[in-house]
C-alpha cells in the first residue's frame, strides 16, 4: 500500500508576486502525468524550499517531484485527476501539491478585474473586466480544475483541453461522457454538431418493435417535450423525454408522412400519403370527414398529402404532393380551398406556382404559411389570405450542395424568436438555418457538404425536424440511419 505522508507549508519567496499553500509527501514517491505536454520545466535546483518556489512562481504548476539527492526539479501542471502520485525509484523522491480550496476563489471569481492582481489562481479578462480561470482550467462551479485529456470521463463541455481540441462528449445515446476531439467541417472549420440519438438505434441498425424505428419521417414535440415519430412501419410512436422505449399509439394503413399539433384540443393531425387521408388522433376522424379519397386532384378530397399544420381556431392547411397545392380546411368543413398553387394542380416553378410541396410551417403572427417547395428546391413563402403570391425565403438557385442552394427539401421550422428558418435539406443530409432576409444558409447539423454516415455527426436523408419552445434543441429524423437525434442550437 501506497504510504504518503504530507507536510504543508506556505511559499512566499522575496522576488514572487505569488502565494500558495503546498503540501508535501513523503519520500519515495513521485508524479507521472497523464500526458507529457504537463512537464512545464526540469531544472538542477539545490533544496526542494527552491523547487516549490519554482513551481509557486509558474502560475500554470500545481504540482513538483523533487529529488533531494540528484536535485532535480520537475514542474507539472498536474493534480490527482490528470496524473498520479505512484512509488519511486528512487528513495529520495518527494512530491509537492499546490493546495486548492473554493475559498481561495470565492472573493476572486467573476468579480472585477482589481480583485486578481497578483493572484495566481485567475488572471483578468480584458475584455469583460473579470477574474476568470487561466488557459488549460475550468469552473466547475468552486474552484478552477484543470482540464481532462483524451479519454478522461467528464461532466461539463469546457472540461476538456481546448488546446488539443478537446470537447466534453457522450455516447451516441447520450449515456457517457469523455473528452473526445472535437470533429471539424473540412469546408467551414467550425466544429460540427454532435447529435444524441433520442429515438432509435443509435448505430443505424432497424427494426419493428417499439424501442427502435425503421425509416422515421415526420416528428412532433409538444409542450412537454414528449416526441412524437411517424414511423415506415405505418405507426404513430410516442417517446416519453429521456426515455428510448416508444409506445405505439396507432397502425395504420401506409406509412405516415407529417404530424402537427392543434394547441387548442391537443390533438395530432397526421398525413397519410398513399392513404390519400389526414388522420386526426385519438379522435380518429378523418379529412376529408367521409374517410373517402380518389386518385385524383380535387378540392372534396385529399391525393397524396403530405405537409399539415393546424391554426389557432383550428382551420387545417394541408399539402398535395401530387397536385402540387396547399388547400385550407375550415373545422368541419368537406371541401378545401386553394391557398397555394395553381388551381388547375399544375407544376411550375415561377411564384404563383409549387412543384410537389412537402412540409408546412406557420406564422401566425405575421400571417405567412411557408412552404417547402421540394422539386424546386426552395422556401416559399406566402400571406394567409393574400393572392397566392409565393416570395422565395431560401434556396431557389437550383439543386446544390452551396450554402445558398438546397437539395429536396423535406421540412421546415420558423423561429419564434427570430423568425430564422430551419430547413430539413434531405438530399443534403443537413439542416439549414436562414436568418431572416439572408441570401444564404449556415449548416447547424450535419455535414456542410452533404456527406452522408451514421457517425453521431453525420445523418442520410433529413427527413423531419423539430425544436423545443426554448429553442435550445434540434430534433430530426435521420431516416435512413432509423434514429431521431436531437443537437444543441447553443
């Protein structure tokens, strides 16, 4: 058994502006980093009271090995959780530890910048005027800790060496936690997002039963961030926040296309597309209202439906894929009526026209409905009850992996608080934010050029997307990777 005997004392040379408490062992021992880059200095220095000055007066240095026979000194920035205090060979080995309490950083953190000169625990933020914890460290909420090396378990994302481009990650299930490297965007260099399956297996593996998803499409979150999934397996699935077992709520005939909530009853207005019907659950009443649709365009019924949101006093917007329209449907009404597209169903590609619309998305508050135009490659946007003027909000330069292209959109989300746009850009295995008025999108998930994996950085095929109220998560339905994963907007 390892014995360490330890003696403290109080270092303040004459020629340092520094003051430290350290701690030292008996002999026999010293300290073995986890990584050689935290051997700040070896010296030849004749006592180990010289040594711990050497160290006091490196801010960086936590902790010293000294050999009171050979002189020599070693300076670490080291502590117990990056490194260990293990037997020497030698016999006249001791080690000494810069003590670290909170309350040598309770007068001194995030106070302004008077309060840490001369200080060796934080340095001055120039541009904000406050003390904060020096390079290589982080506040773990009492003290400034060093930072973790590769591998090392973690619980807070700046906890990990920012100078070896460290990040505090988990597992794709969002299980663990290790500082592991961060991965960059060969186009951009900007780290790219790390996404947690939610739903699904997280290795891109499918199946039918209820705790994974085989082709997930269109996906809703409601005020409880409980998940709604639209599954290939032509089941409504419902997950619970942190929990991966889903519980099917309903089988249907074909497989779902979108969902939407109606704030007013709670209710979840589903497509299915090769059904030609809307489901409206758990009432199970139908639009149209006779639960009858025929393989053709026409305002009494729907033909391959795809996008759906519902308003404020509960009229229906629903998309047709094969008629290239949006139609409104009033509450009870047996007809719809033609808000967007031709009313002949006829594609086109100028602003009156659509060339198989596929998501919807809301914005009452300026009276817009926005459109993912999916074969034209762009956003449309449109005035509820306007002319049928369609304004192109995004994309519109043809199909492309360029950040002012996008490539069969599928879905779309609109900002509450900013009005930016998020984009499903399926063809382009990413999700694409638009701020408002911009000319181009910035990639927030996925790869910046389109490349498709099931790494938790990478997806094939964005399908559907959704965002918490605070708008702090991305969800989206990686459907050929059979998974939700749910990114961090901040």
């Amino acid at each position: 058994m390892l014995l360490i005997i330890l003696i403290i004392i109080n270092v303040l040379p004459i020629d340092s502006i520094y003051q430290s408490y350290m701690k030292l062992t008996s002999t026999g021992l010293e300290y073995t980093p986890n990584n050689t880059i935290q051997l700040l200095a070896t010296e030849i220095i004749q006592t180990k009271i010289l040594c711990s000055e050497a160290c006091n007066q490196l801010s960086s240095c936590r902790i010293f090995d000294y050999d009171l026979i050979s002189k020599r000194c070693r300076l670490f920035e080291g502590d117990s959780t990056t490194g260990s205090i293990i037997s020497s060979s030698s016999s006249t080995s001791i080690v000494g530890i810069v003590q670290i309490f909170s309350t040598l950083y309770s007068s001194i953190h995030n106070q302004s910048c008077q309060a840490c000169q001369e200080n060796r625990y934080e340095i001055c933020f120039t541009n904000i005027n406050k003390c904060q914890c020096p390079a290589n460290t982080y506040w773990n909420g009492s003290v400034c800790a060093l930072q973790l090396f590769e591998n090392d378990t973690c619980t807070q994302r700046d906890a990990c060496r920012s100078n070896l481009n460290l990040t505090c990650t988990t597992d794709c299930y969002g299980d663990w936690s290790k500082c592991l490297p961060i991965v960059f965007d060969y186009t951009t260099l900007v780290p790219m997002s790390f996404g947690v399956t939610v739903a699904g297996g997280c290795n891109g593996t499918s199946s039918t039963n209820q705790t994974t998803l085989n082709g997930p499409t269109g996906i809703l979150l409601d005020y409880n961030n409980t998940l709604y999934v639209g599954d290939s397996t032509n089941q409504l699935f419902m997950f619970n926040p942190n929990n991966r077992t889903g519980h099917a709520l309903r089988n249907f005939s074909s497989w779902t296309g979108y969902l939407s909530l109606d704030n007013r009853t709670s209710n979840i207005y589903i497509t299915i597309m090769y059904a030609h019907l809307a489901y409206i659950w758990p009432t199970n009443k139908t639009i149209p209202p006779s639960g009858i649709s025929y393989n053709n365009c026409s305002m009494y019924w729907l033909y391959f439906p795809t996008g759906i949101v519902v308003d404020s006093v509960g009229n229906v917007y629903i998309a047709s894929s094969a008629c290239n329209w949006v139609t409104k449907w009033a509450p009870n009404a047996i007809s719809g009526t033609v808000i967007a597209g031709l009313q002949s169903g006829a594609p086109g590609n100028d602003s009156l026209s659509l060339r198989i619309p596929y998501a919807l998305a809301l914005d009452e508050s300026n009276s817009y409905i926005y459109v993912a135009d999916r074969y034209n490659h762009r956003i449309q946007r449109f005035v509820l009850g306007g002319l049928g003027v369609g304004v192109t909000v995004a994309g519109g330069n043809g199909p492309g992996l360029a950040s002012n292209q996008l490539y069969r959109p599928t879905d779309i989300y609109v900002s509450r608080l900013d009005g930016s746009i998020y984009i499903a850009d399926s063809y382009n295995n990413r999700i694409q934010k638009w701020q408002k008025n911009a000319t181009f999108g910035v990639t927030v998930a996925g790869s910046s050029i389109g490349i498709s994996g099931r790494t938790p950085y990478l997806m094939s095929i964005t399908y559907g997307l959704a965002i918490d109220y605070e708008e702090n998560y991305l969800y989206v339905s990686d459907i050929s990777n059979n998974r939700i994963q749910r990114f961090s907007l901040h």
